[in-house]
C-alpha cells in the first residue's frame, strides 16, 4: 500500500515539476515506467543505504548533468576501457570481467552513436548512466568496472581527454584561419593603405602586413593552446575520490592506453582543480580579443566611408526597412561573442576561487562554460576563414585614403636626418611644411622642390622618392617592416613553419 502510495506521490510531483521546470532546464522528464522505477532504485543503489528517503525530484532535477555531460561519454568509455584493462592486469578483476565490459562498453559506445541510448535524469550524470546499463547488461562484471575508481578521478579524466581532443581541433582550426590570412595578405603584398594611431591616418602600410599582424596573433593563440594542451596532459585516474586507493593498480599503463604523457602527481590536486579548463578558457578570451579587434577593422573597412573592402553577400544581410543596407553581420557578432567568451572565463575562475581541497560539486559546473567556450571557438574560426576568401578590396580607396593626412611626414624628417639635421629640429622643419602644404591644400608630395627648400636647403630633387607613399613603404625593409619584399618573405616563411 505505501509503495503504491509513494508512486502515486512521485508521478504527481513529476508531472507538476515537468510544467513548472520545462522552460528553465529543459529536461525530458518521463511518466515513470516499471523500466524507469527500477532505474530509480538502482541509481539510488549507488548510495541509498544512508538515506532513509529519496532525493526531492526538485534537487534530483538541480544536481544532474546528464543533459550537458553526456558530451563527454565517448571519452568516458575510453577511460573505462583502459581502466578495466590495468584492472585485469594487476589481477584486481579476472580476464572474463575484462572480456566482458569491453564487449558491454562496445554495445552503449554503438547505442549513444546511434542516439539508441536510454539517458535518464534519474541517473544524474554521464558515468552513472552508462555504468547503470553496463550492469544491466553484463551483471556483476558491470559492477566491478568502478573498484578503485571515483567518479571524481573518472570525470577529471573525462574532461582532460575532451579537451585534449577539442584543443587539436582548435589548433587545426587556427591554422586554417592562417592560410586563410596568408592567402590575401599575399595577393596584397603591395598594395597601400594608410596605417593608423589613433584611429587617424599615420604612415603607409602596406595591407598585406596590416593583415600579417593578424596573422602574428593568432601564431600566439595556438602557442598558447598547445601550452596548455601540454600540461594538462596527465592522468588524474588512480586518486579515486580524493586520496588514491588501496587495490595494486597501476596507474602508468592507464596513462599510456590514454595516451597521457604522465600521471597526476598528487590525489587531492588530480581531482579538484581546473586550471586547465581556465587555461583554456584564457587562450579562447584571447583569441576572441584578436579576432574581435579584427573584426572591428572589417567592420570599419566595409563601411561606405571607408570603402576600402567588401565583404561577399553571403556573410552580410540587409536591412528589414532600409534597402540600401548591407550588415557586416559575421564580425559583429564575433565583436559580441567575444562578451561571452570573456564571460565563461570569469564564470570558471569564480566557480574556482573558494573550493578548498578536494573535490567539491561546484566542480560540476565547470562543463556548460567550457563546452560553449569550444563550441563559440571553432565555429568563429571556421566562419572567419571562409570569409576572409570573400573580402574583395579596393586599392583605389585605400591608396586615396593614405595620400590624405600627410602620411608621409615622417619620411621627410628622417631624410633630413640622414643628411645631419638633429631629429628634433627636422621634426619641426616637418611641421612647419605641413602646416604650408594643408594651407595650400595640397599633399607634401605636391610641393614643388623651390617651395620645399623654404623649409631646408637640405633638400634636394632625390627628396621625391621618399615622399612617395611606395617609396616610405619600401624603405621600411627591415624584419619586421612593411615592406613589400619583407611581408613577402614573412608570409614565405609563415607558410614554410605551418607546413
Ligand atoms: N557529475 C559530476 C561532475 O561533473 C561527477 C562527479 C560527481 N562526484 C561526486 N562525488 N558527486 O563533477
């Protein structure tokens, strides 16, 4: 009578949390099953003999991660599988237990592919899920899969070998993004536009190193992944729930199976701390800032008043009311989810900052922030990469724009300081025949030689080659300038190194 009683009560409060909770967790709750109640109580198995009631729907609906960690079960049955094959061989379970969870781990593996897999709330998370169906369908071999493990260690695992893998499709996805920055700054090795301080025209560049600045960057971004990549690299398995175990394992070969460079040297640290996932999270806020600052130069460029570059049709849209419109809608919203990166980053810190040793539930939280992170990443990089190949320029405009605001001023006084005047008085020489050139509005360029040697009989008829906006770039040859032959040979090289 109280069992049924009790059932009643359950599908009631089941049926009111699946309307009140829908719109906030979205989660699948089900009108409970025979199947499903006896799924209950072996979840509640798991620890229930303490408790004497079972846990309110409300918080079994607050503490469970299914819904978002069952991303990582690919990589938790292929810690399970390393796991239970130490197991048989330190002699912890026997050779038929082994058999068989590899045979059962195979079958879910196929039935999560398949998206035939049964993922229940009531199971919280992702290992419990998928060890509740290991033992439903092997037995008592199922059960011995987690001897000398924790979900603590399991799920520290987990993680790692996620974001190892994502990380390698991160660095791959940068390095599209750089040929993609090689290919135009190459067809644009030479053309012109102004360089800018201040937002206000100050030397010419040439666009092709303009754009190899990027490039630079982005060279950063990855050395700072693969940094990451590097440390993180260590087995956490073996500290079970916060200070190892007492079976013989050996933690060594699970780390070779998992293709770890070496195992966690410390319990406590193995299973509580995330600093890899905010490592991770600081080189994706970084190279959002770069791309976001990229953006905003698309953006600009793009924009009627500029009118140095378009960006193909595909990647804008227009305006609902006003026809003439045409939005750089993929930098924009690049601009804006670099707020949402920047966001998880202080999400993880602070999830982070006041857990004392070891493990704590906060850790759970860990999973939603990172996996947007990755997920806003790749799909940044890759959208960037197919629009860069869809930038046409305009080298008129650019040329145009550089030959306004004396760009060339610089030039003009370190001529005069090769030829002896001290750099300070030639920079008020500068000045001074700026100041005549914007009264005659006319470009320095323009000033006939008798009205340039009114400012300095240093000059002479050779002062024209540097007045010209190719001849300041050109001049410019050093590593590292913006010379023609010097991007050239940066992008030479930057394609050797990616190769
Ligand atoms: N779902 C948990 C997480 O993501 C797994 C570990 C749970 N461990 C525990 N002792 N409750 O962190």
């Amino acid at each position: 009578m109280t069992n049924i009683c009790c059932k009643y009560i359950i599908i009631k409060q089941n049926f009111t949390i699946t309307i009140i909770l829908k719109p906030i967790y979205n989660v699948q709750t089900k009108k409970p099953s025979t199947e499903n109640s006896s799924k209950d109580n072996t979840a509640a198995k798991a620890w229930s003999g303490r408790f004497s009631e079972p846990v309110a729907e409300l918080v079994k609906q607050y503490t469970a991660s299914v819904n978002f960690d069952k991303r990582l079960a690919t990589f938790d049955i292929q810690g399970s599988l390393a796991h239970a094959q130490m197991l048989g061989a330190q002699g912890i379970i026997s050779a038929e237990d082994v058999i068989a969870i590899e045979h059962g781990l195979a079958e879910i593996s196929a039935e999560i592919q398949t998206g035939k897999f049964d993922w229940s709330v009531d199971l919280e998370d992702v290992h419990l899920n998928i060890e509740k169906r290991l033992t439903d369908k092997i037995g008592d071999a199922g059960k011995r899969l987690h001897t000398g493990r924790s979900r603590n260690d399991q799920v520290a695992t987990d993680v790692r070998l996620w974001l190892r893998a994502t990380m390698d499709e991160v660095l791959h996805a940068i390095q599209q993004l750089q040929l993609s920055i090689l290919d135009l700054a190459e067809a644009h090795a030479e053309t012109i536009m102004p360089g800018f301080t201040h937002l206000q025209v100050a030397q010419p560049v040439t666009f092709g190193h303009h754009l190899m600045a990027y490039f630079e960057m982005l060279k950063r971004d990855a050395g700072r992944f693969a940094d990451t990549r590097k440390r993180m690299n260590q087995l956490p398995l073996g500290a079970a729930a916060l200070a190892g175990t007492s079976y013989p394992i050996d933690r060594e070969r699970v780390a070779r199976l998992l293709e770890f460079d070496g195992v966690c040297q410390n319990s406590l640290d193995a299973v509580s701390d995330r600093d890899f996932t905010i490592e991770f999270a600081a080189g994706a806020a970084l190279l959002m800032t770069h791309l976001s600052r990229f953006s905003e130069e698309l953006i600009l460029w793009s924009s009627p008043r500029f009118g140095f570059i378009d960006i193909a049709d595909r990647f804008c849209t227009g305006s609902s009311i006003m026809p003439q419109k045409k939005n750089p809608d993929v930098p924009e919203l690049v601009r804006g989810k670099t707020g949402r990166v920047n966001g998880h980053l202080i999400a993880l810190l602070t999830l982070m900052k006041s857990q004392p040793l070891a493990y704590n539930k906060d850790n759970q939280e860990d999973k939603e922030p990172l996996f947007d992170t990755a997920d806003t990443i790749l799909v940044t990089l890759r959208i960037y990469a197919d629009m860069l190949r869809g930038i046409s320029v305009n080298k008129a405009n650019m040329r145009q724009a550089a030959l306004e605001g004396f760009s060339t001023a610089t030039d003009l006084a370190d001529y005069l300081v090769k030829k002896g005047m001290p750099f300070r008085d030639a920079h008020e020489v500068v000045a001074q025949a700026v100041r005549f050139a914007a009264n005659a509005g006319k470009d320095l360029a323009e000033l006939s030689l008798t009205e340039l040697q009114r400012f300095s009989d240093m000059i002479d008829e050779d002062i024209y080659k540097v007045l010209t906006l190719e001849g300041s770039v050109a001049s410019r040859k050093h590593t590292g300038g913006t010379a023609p032959e010097q991007v050239k040979r940066a992008i030479r090289e930057a394609r050797d190194k990616l190769a």
